[in-house]
C-alpha cells in the first residue's frame, strides 16, 4: 500500500495515533521516530506528504528538513509544539511547506491534509509524460504521477518502447517474471494507469490496446522517456 503521510516523532504514541486515525480515515500513513529512519523509508517508499517534528531523538528537525529536501520534492510540515517567531521561519527557509503548532486537533490535520493531498493530485491528460530515472519517478507535466511499484514499472516498460505493440506475454514476463500473475492482473494494472494519465479512461489516447495481442504507447509527443 502506498504511504500518502510519513509522520517523523519521536513520541512514539502521539505519532502512533497520528498514523493509526489518519489509516481508519483512509489516508495511508506511517510513522518513525529519528531523521535517519526517515531518510531511510523515503529512500524505499514512495512518499507524498511529511509531518515533522522539530525535536528527535537523533538529532534537529531542521536538519532532517535540510536532508530529506536534498533527496525528494516532498511536501514536509513541521507540526512541533515550539512556536516561537524564528523556529517557524527557519523551518520555511530550510525548505518546510507549513508550520503547525502542537497541540492540533487530529481531525483539524486531516482535513488539512487531505486539502494538500487533492492539490497534489495530477489532472489526468495535462503535461507531456516525463521518466526521472534518477529518482524512480514519472512525472505528469511538473507532478509527480502517485503510482504503486508495479504500475510505476509498467508505465517505465511501456515509455521505454514508445510505439511498438508490447504483447502480453511479454509484459507478464518482464514485470511478473515468474509469478502466477495472468492477463486479468495486467488488465487491472492497466486500467488504474488509464485513470491516472488519461483524460478519458475509457477512451483511452496514450495507452491503446491492440486487441489479441497486447497495448502499445502511442508516440504522439505527450510521452518523454
């Protein structure tokens, strides 16, 4: 499951119970207490928003702030209950989006949070498709497109051979390798990726299916790998 919200606390119930209710909620979340975890679970996890604390167990917020904006374009929060004048503008000048003090009412941040997470949502058919290889990202125009792991590889495979008709066995293979996986899987993995670049799903422009056969990237200039 994908982590919408990487909560860094190293109060490990407020931050447990920040995860907890935002995942009833239906917003996916995960929590780790110290700057090197976080930097960590950035590096293996697809992440799209960070709530951080200014105070951690191994060391500054602000620092962790510096670090993780180094490595990802991350939205990053500061939710700490310092709220003094020059610890919120040293957070914004070392790259943090919002400043939240504690205590905040849990179901006040979600809808906070859901809001940035709707904005952050790519509108399907705008912007060329991009491939960032260095950071393992697509991206839709300058959005960096929410995809799970395995539709982040079929939409690589596909970019990779703009234009040729890809057959289904051969993307099973590639991406499934072994596995049980049959054309019911890649029919699903298929639609979730309509859904997410195409204007109309179900008149699909960049993603065809050719029937019998397979799906072929069409190469009309909205697809740069």
């Amino acid at each position: 499951m994908p982590t919408d919200v990487l909560i860094v606390d190293d109060e490990t119930a407020f931050a447990a119970g920040v995860c907890e209710y935002f995942t009833l909620m239906g917003v996916p979340s995960a929590h780790v207490a110290t700057a090197e975890d976080a930097l960590a679970f950035v590096a293996g996890h697809p992440v799209r928003l960070i709530l951080l604390d200014i105070n951690l167990g191994d060391g500054s917020g602000f620092a962790a702030c510096k670090a993780l904006r180094e490595r990802a374009d991350i939205p990053i929060w500061f939710l700490s209950a310092r709220t003094s004048t020059e610890d919120q503008l040293l957070a914004l000048g070392l790259g943090g989006d919002d400043y939240i003090p504690k205590p905040v009412t849990l179901s006040v941040l979600l809808a906070k949070v859901r809001a940035a997470l709707r904005r952050l949502e790519p509108r399907p058919g705008s912007g060329r498709l991009r491939l960032d290889r260095e950071v393992g990202r697509i991206y839709r125009g300058t959005t960096a497109l929410p995809l799970r792991a395995r539709e982040f590889a079929l939409l690589a495979y596909l970019m990779d051979h703009p234009g040729r008709v890809i057959g289904k066995d051969e993307l099973l293979a590639e991406l499934w390798g072994d596995s049980a996986a049959a054309d019911g899987t890649l029919n699903v993995h298929i639609r979730r990726l309509r859904e997410k670049v195409e204007a109309d799903p179900d008149e699909p422009r960049l993603i065809k299916t050719v029937w019998g056969v397979g799906y072929v990237l069409e190469p009309d200039g909205d697809a740069a790998p």
